[in-house]
C-alpha cells in the first residue's frame, strides 16, 4: 500500500539532488554576511524566513511544475536534458568557485532573507528544475508528490539547522572545509547533471523510436 504513494528510490534521489543543489553549507560564508549586522535573534529569524520562502517556491514547482509543463507543450525528456544541462553549469560555478560568495550587506534589500536568500540563493533555478524533473520521473503523480514532497520538507530542515547554527559551523569547519565540501558537492551534482541528461536522451530516442 505504501509503494502506490511513496517511492523510497526517488526521496532517496530527489533529497540528495536537492539538498547537493542548494548547498546549505556553502551558503553559509553568504548568509553570514548579510546579517552581519543583524542580532542574534535577528539573524535567528532570517534563518527561518530564508528556509520558508525557499520551502515554498521550491514546493509551488513541484505540485503545480506537471501543469506548466502541460501548459508550455514540454516533455519530460526535454526537462531532463534542459534540467541536466543547468544544473551541469551549477557545478561547474560550485567546482570554479564563480558563485558570489560575500555580496555587499549595503547593496542588499532591507529584508535579505527573502531576497537574496531564500531566492535565488537558495531556491534557484538550478533546484527548481531538479525538483520538477524529480516529480515528473515518478511512477505516478500522487507517488511523486509524496516523495518529493517528503525530500524537500527534510532538506529544509537540514537547511534551517544550518544557517540557525551558522556561526557555530563557521568556526567549527572554518573557511577551508567549506570550501573543501563545496567542491565535492559539485563534482557529485556534475555526475548527477551528466546521468540526467543521459536519461533524457535515451528516453527522448525511445520515444521517437517508438512513435
């Protein structure tokens, strides 16, 4: 009963491609600046409206993703390719450090939670397109709504966790580690972005194929 509405495998891979994606860790030297003038209680509340307003964009995609897709005439092949190829130049900008890692507090809106934290920083494009694709590869809607759905509440949770304790993993992991494990969750979302562009060319040959 369990597998019509949850696939164990797609959370398994949604979560992963996601939480890779978003890179909480390496967001943290970029929400630490932003608030650099903030309180601690200020800052504590940043956190929680980055982590809302990435919540909600990230999941608005992913229930109403099928019907723009249906709307725009797109196939799911075609989202896989477009998906991988986005998310290739991700990594790429995560492997070549060509992110904006200490945006000006100045230069910022009033409320840098909502902009630029929650989005784009967090949910970007490059997340957006993962998670309709993630949605989009399931066996069923309901199943992939779930699953998804149950990826990104938990990826979210890691997030908040995060940049709650921000400060603490500054100092814990130092500038060096978190450069360090940026760079390895680039190299494992190129190998993510590369199979999902594989999948979508061989599902995109099926399909003409068969036609």
């Amino acid at each position: 009963m369990l597998a019509n509405i949850f696939d164990l495998t797609l959370f398994a891979t949604a979560l992963t491609t996601i939480l890779v994606i978003q890179d909480p860790l390496g967001a943290i030297p970029i929400f630490l600046s932003l608030t650099s003038r903030q309180t601690d209680a200020e800052r504590t509340c940043s956190a929680r409206q980055a982590t809302l307003v990435s919540f909600a964009v990230i999941l608005a995609f992913a229930i109403f993703g099928r019907y723009i897709l249906r709307f725009l005439g797109i196939t799911v092949p075609a989202l896989q390719i477009s998906g991988g190829l986005l998310l290739l130049l991700v990594a790429l900008e995560l492997l070549t450090d060509k992110t904006d890692e200490h945006p000006d507090p100045d230069s910022v809106a009033t409320n840098a939670a909502l902009v630029p934290l929650g989005t784009p920083l967090l949910a970007g494009p490059g997340a957006i397109v993962a998670t309709m694709v993630a949605v989009e590869s399931a066996s069923g809607p309901v199943v992939g709504w779930v699953s998804v759905t149950a990826a990104i509440v938990v990826t979210h949770l890691v997030i908040w966790v995060v940049l709650r304790f921000s400060v603490v993993l500054h100092r814990l992991l130092g500038e060096s580690a978190i450069q360090v494990l940026t760079r390895v969750f680039g190299l494992l979302l190129a190998a993510i972005a590369v199979q999902m562009m594989a999948d979508g060319v061989i599902a995109y040959i099926g399909a003409v194929a068969g036609a």
